[in-house]
C-alpha cells in the first residue's frame, strides 16, 4: 500500500507533458507486445490445436491461371465421400509469385486446422502441386499435413514455361518464369530433404502435352504412378486430370485409407468405377 501511495505522489508530481508522454510509452510497448506474439504464431497457430483424431480437410490448388472450376468435379466427389473439401482461391489471377500462392494456401491450412480439423490433405493441380511443395518446405507442412497428391504437377519445370520465357517474354509472368526447368525456386525445391515430407502421392499421365515432359511430376521419396501404368492405354490430356473417373478413384482411395499406398493394375477398373 505504501508503495502504491508512493507512485501516486510521484505521478502527481509530473507535468502534465510527462504524463501523456509515459501514457504514449505505455501505449506503444503494449501494442508492440500484441505485434510479437501475434507475430510469433502466425506461421503455424495451428499446430498444436490439431485434431489428430478427427478426419483432415481436403484443399485443393487450382493450376496456373487459378481457375476453381477445374477442381470443382473432384472436390464434390470428395465431399459426396462425407470430406470436408475446399479449392483454394488464389490471389490474383493465379500467374503472379508461388511464393505468394504458398502464402495464401498456408491460411487455408491454418483455418482449418483452428476449425477443428485433423492433418490436412492437400491437392495440388498441375502448377498447384508446385505451390503445395513450396507449402510444405516454408510452413512446415509435415507437422499439419496427412499428405500430399499433386495431379500432373511440372515438379521439375516444363519446356512450354522455357518456351514462353525465351520467345513471349512479356507473356510469361513471375509464375511461368518460376516454372521454367532450373529455375532458382525450382533449384531450391529439389535441393530439400525428402525425409521431412508428409506421405506424398504424384499421378500424370503420358499424353500430358502442357507439362513436358510429362514424368517432370516424378519425385524423389513419393509414390510415383504415370496413369498409363494402371489402367493401359487410357487416354487422358492434362485438362483432364482433376476430373477423369480415374483419378477421381485413385483419390477417394488415397484420402479414404490409413496409409498411402500405390495403386496397382490389378485395380483398374475398379478405381475408375468408383471415381465415376
């Protein structure tokens, strides 16, 4: 009580001016406190609130150009499966800086993560692929993901990117320079361990004519399936990756089970079944 009566006379003491400057003072650290933690658990508030017991949202990244509407078939089979899925908005038109892309999809991931749901999975549609794999190394997806399917992704560049950097320069925004094969992102990307990745199932098909070529989706450490290699002879072009029967069924057994394991021949008609 002294003590308090002591401060007060000292206050009392101060000049007006004195007074509103230790205000001020005040004022500034304790915002500068909330800035900090705010700060602090931006990059990941989510993780330790993970319902490891709950099923996982499905995100899906639209490709470059950022059209929803080339998921808009796999992500109502995947809710039709009783899934909570949702496909990405991306900023801008989608053709700006992955790293920016990477950014926003981490918000999607850390939504639903404080909403309630278990590890995410994340699907990611040619380019998006790309910006799940930037994800995944800048936000730590291993500690908020179940896995990861990327659907024709140019996960080591594609020649028509190279193309349009070399002849269409001024068509060939950040993100297509981005997917120009030895880029400085890509470089980065493949020069990362593969021993901290969540479970990670890539599929592309052999008649891919945007992504060349087309095993540039192959990647070290994943479960690799060319589309051919199960069902042979299938006929699928990049456009259709997200909606073939297919790969629809390829998904909802990935997304449906414990574990990811590679499809075999053996189950061809079966997956396109249930993808149908």
């Amino acid at each position: 009580m002294r003590a308090i009566a002591w401060l007060r006379g000292r206050w009392s003491a101060l000049s007006l001016r004195r007074r509103m400057l230790f205000a001020v003072l005040a004022v500034v650290i304790a915002v500068a406190a909330v800035a900090g933690a705010v700060r602090a658990t931006s990059g990941s508030p989510a993780v330790a609130k993970i319902a490891e017991d709950r099923p996982g949202d499905v995100l899906l990244v639209p490709g470059y150009g950022g059209s929803t509407g080339s998921l808009s078939v796999l992500a109502a089979k995947i809710r039709a499966a009783g899934r909570t899925a949702t496909v990405v908005q991306l900023a801008g038109n989608g053709t700006g800086d992955l790293q920016v892309q990477a950014n926003v999809l981490n918000g999607y991931v850390n939504r639903a993560l404080v909403g309630g749901s278990g590890p995410v999975t994340v699907i990611g549609y040619s380019a998006g692929g790309v910006v799940a794999w930037l994800w995944d190394v800048e936000y730590g997806g291993v500690a908020k993901a179940r896995d990861i399917i990327t659907l024709g992704s140019p996960l080591h560049g594609t020649s028509l990117a190279a193309l349009g950097e070399a002849y269409v320069p001024g068509e060939c925004p950040v993100a297509c320079e981005q997917l120009v094969p030895g880029s400085a992102l890509l470089d980065r990307l493949l020069g990362t361990s593969t021993a901290s990745r969540p479970p990670w199932l890539s599929l592309w098909t052999t008649d891919d004519q945007v992504v060349q070529p087309p095993d540039s989706a192959r990647l070290a450490g994943a479960i690799n399936v060319p589309l051919q290699s199960i069902c042979p002879g299938v006929s699928i072009q990049h456009g259709q990756l997200p909606s073939t029967p297919l790969v629809i069924g390829i998904v909802l057994q990935a997304i449906g089970s414990h574990q990811l394991t590679a499809p075999t021949s053996a189950q061809c008609h079966v997956l396109e079944a249930r993808g149908t």
